[in-house]
C-alpha cells in the first residue's frame, strides 16, 4: 500500500514539475488543522513528508496561521508548537491580522508564482486552493499523509495550453490590431523574399588572355628550305644508282 501511495504521489509531482515549473526544495505551506491533525495521528511531518515525496521538502507557515493558534487556547498549544518550528513566510497581513486560511490563499495570488504546495484539513480552504491552476494539495487520512490528484482546474489549464487555446479570441484580435498599427508584420504577411539583381560574375570579368602569335617566317627562307630538300633528294637519289651499278658489275 505504501508503494503503491508513492507511486501516485511521483507521477502527481512530475505533472506538477513539468506542467507549472516545480523544483526542489518544494516548498509547503502549513496550515493549524494540519498540524493539529498530525499531532493526533503521531505524524512526524519533517521526517515523514520528504520521504514520502521523495524530495527535499522546505515547510513554512504564516504569522497569521500562528496567531490564529495563539488565540484559540491551549487545546492547540501542540499545533502551535509544531508550527513554530516551520520557517515563517512574510505576508502583507503584518499590520492587521486575518484567518490563517485567507492568509494561505492570499500567499498563492492568481498563478502560485513561488509554487507553494498547501497542507491542510479544511474543506473549505482545500476546495478555493482546487479552484486554482498549479497548486498541489497535501491532506492527511488514516495516519498517512496524502498528495492529492491535479484538480481539473490544473488539468484544463494544461490541455488549454498544449492547444495553444489560452489567449482568448478577442485578445489575439486586439494583438494582431496593435501589431499592424505599429507596422509589425506576421510570418505569413512577409511572405517569400524577393532576389535582388545579382553583381557580374567576377570570373567573367576577367580578361582573356592572347594567345603568342608565332613567328612569320620569310618568303625566301621559305624557298631556302625547299632547296634543301631537293638537293637532299638528288644526292640520294645518284648513291642508290651508283650501288646498282656495282652490283651488276659484279
């Protein structure tokens, strides 16, 4: 059973992780009801709470959750004495306290941008806290302590986002307004880019270079060398008569 509990409890982190940008150490806020509870289930919530997370956990409360303990008596000394050993969380209740339950919802704000988990046991807070997109929610049943499932505030909130549907239709109406007043235009609005008339080839510039012109050769060498040849011609010609010659004498 505690396997299984652990199970559940990594798969809810590692939505709220990868969804809503959790990191550790996680960071609890702490509420009267929850340590009150713990104090009667024997809950050790320092040594309990991280393993079952599996995680570095920072617990933190208010100045007005402890207050609110003070003035209800002794019947919750013990709850105030374990919430004094959590780190106290300034708030914008210093001046005027209010109810440790308005406290801790006001500390999430509209998105829960310092990504508080909420540890309570009232019905009431825990109901407002699941209204909201991104708060985990820790509770305690039958001596164990218990991550509650995403909300389905929190589960829209992601399928929206995927979809790209989070900006309403009439503000991407008044984006796309502001972006062609101010002259911004879309990626489809460029459209392809136009070629510029390209430069000459610079090898085409280049000149050509002229072939070396060969020597004229003169018309009377050109005879002198036709000389040549026919008195080359004749000599041999007078040593091949005079070999036969020979040979028919012999």
């Amino acid at each position: 059973m505690k396997i299984r509990r652990q199970k559940q409890a990594k798969k809810t982190l590692s939505f709220y992780k990868y969804n809503f940008g959790f990191r550790p150490p996680l960071q609890v806020l702490v509420d009267g009801t929850f340590c009150q509870s713990a104090l009667t289930n024997k809950i050790q919530i320092k040594e309990q709470l991280p393993k079952y997370l599996m995680d570095d956990v920072q617990l933190c409360t208010t100045s007005c959750v402890l207050k609110e303990l003070e003035s209800l008596g002794k019947e919750l000394y013990g709850a105030k004495l374990i919430a004094q050993r959590f780190q106290v969380r300034n708030c914008s209740h210093m001046k005027n306290p209010v109810g440790g339950s308005v406290c801790l919802l006001s500390m999430l704000g509209e998105s829960n941008p310092h990504h508080y988990f909420i540890a309570t046991q009232d019905q009431a807070l825990a109901g407002k806290v699941k209204k909201k997109a991104g708060v985990p929610l820790l509770f305690i049943i039958q001596n164990t302590m218990v991550l509650d499932k995403p909300s389905p505030k929190s589960v829209a909130f992601v399928q929206t986002t995927q979809a790209g549907e989070l900006v309403p239709v009439h503000h991407r109406t008044s984006i796309e307004h502001l972006k062609e007043e101010q002259g911004i235009r879309t990626d489809e609005q460029r459209g392809k880019k136009r070629k510029r008339p390209s430069g000459p080839n610079p090898l085409s510039c280049l000149k050509k270079k002229k072939k070396k012109e060969a020597p004229q050769t003169s018309a009377a060498e050109k005879r002198r060398k036709r000389k040549r040849k026919r008195c080359r011609s004749t000599a041999t010609a007078a040593a091949a008569l005079q070999v036969e010659k020979k040979t028919m004498d012999i």
